[in-house]
C-alpha cells in the first residue's frame, strides 16, 4: 500500500512538471514571437490590474516548487485528495495545458500578454476562437484549479485560480473596450455569437450544423 502510495505521488510530481515545462515554453516562444511587433503596438491598459494575476503566479512557482522539490515543506498547505480527485486535477491540467497551446496557436502574433491595439491586427475566429472569446484565461483557470486537486494543495487549489479570476474580472471590460475600439462593429457582431470563457449552445449548434 506505501509503494502504491508512493508510485502516485512519483506519478503526480512528474506531470505537474510536464505541465509547467509546457506552459512555460508555449508562453516563452509566443511571447518571442511577438516582440518584433512592439513598435506596431500601443498599451492601453492599466498595470495594476495586473496585480492580483502576479500574486497568483508568485504563489504557484512558490508552492509548486515546494511540492516537486520539497514535499514535506508547508505540511499544514497539503489536503487528503483521493487519488481520483488528482486524477481529474491531472486530466484539467491537460485541457488548460491543450487549450492554451491551441489558442497562442490560432492567435498568432496577435497574442500579447498586456491590453493593447496594434496597428495591422486582425480579429482572430479561428481554432478555439470560434467558440469564445477568451480562452487563454479559460485555459489558466483549468491549469491552476488541475495543478492544485493533483498536487493535493489546499493552496494552489484555493488561491491562485480565485486571484487569477479577480484579475480577470478587472481587466475584462477593457480588454473587450480595446478590441471594440480597434474593430469596432465586427467585434461587436463576434461577442453576439460567442461567450466569454465557454461556448455558448447557439455556437456550438451552428457548429454542428456546418460539420
């Protein structure tokens, strides 16, 4: 019983570092890819409401390295998961991880990690972006309430996913203010037939339809 307990736990620490290793380098190749855009580009959101999404960040690689390198640090942080709660943490951490590669993807060299309008961008519905609006924020959210169930982390279960949705919440309407700005009706017309953070039933109707 100790070895099996032993084996999952071996199991569970390897793929939380798959996934890191994988959001980390989708994050580091899109964002190089979108640096020679930045003379095209204007900031114009606001950074504080980049705070609470920094706090979630700052309490994963803090709590996420202590749980792949140091697992008997912060005892009072862990829970008393079943194995089949981290297993359904590890298959949200796949669909966080899939989604937000899917989405850097199709956005191209439209992504950037700030609020802003650039001149020559397009308006990307393609990929997930058929079906909604954000899932780049869709995909963090999976990747951050997986990542705590499989680590068992009273913690990164409970802190970063709530923080990362309050900065969300913040920055939502300016986001879609810019991208209003910048294509004005069109994106108007492509909010009418998508959702935020899921697809809406009309879309995901119309989809069947054309397949």
């Amino acid at each position: 019983m100790a070895l099996s307990k032993m084996s999952s736990d071996i199991s569970f620490r390897v793929l939380f570092i798959l996934a890191a290793i994988a959001q980390f380098a989708i994050r580091v190749y899109y964002q190089s890819k979108v640096l020679p855009e930045q003379s095209k580009t204007r900031i114009t959101g606001a950074n504080w409401r980049l705070i609470p999404g920094a706090i979630a960040t700052l309490t994963t690689l803090v709590f996420g390295a202590a749980f792949i390198f140091f697992p008997s640090g912060f005892p009072w942080s862990y829970g008393r998961f079943p194995d089949w709660i981290r297993w359904l943490g590890a298959l949200m951490l796949l669909a966080g991880v899939s989604l937000l590669a899917a989405a850097h993807h199709h956005l191209g060299k439209s992504f950037h990690s700030l609020v802003v309008q650039k001149s020559g961008q397009v308006l990307v519905d393609s990929g997930p972006y058929r079906l909604i609006r954000h899932p780049i924020y869709t995909a963090y959210v999976l990747s951050y309430f997986g990542g705590g169930l499989l680590a068992s982390s009273l913690v990164l279960t409970f802190v970063p996913a709530p923080l990362y949705i309050l900065f969300i919440a913040l920055r939502l309407a300016e986001e879609e203010a810019a991208m209003i700005g910048q294509f004005g009706p069109s994106y108007q017309d492509y909010m009418d037939k998508t959702g935020s953070f899921l697809p809406r039933l009309t879309a995901l109707a119309r989809l069947r339809r054309r397949s």
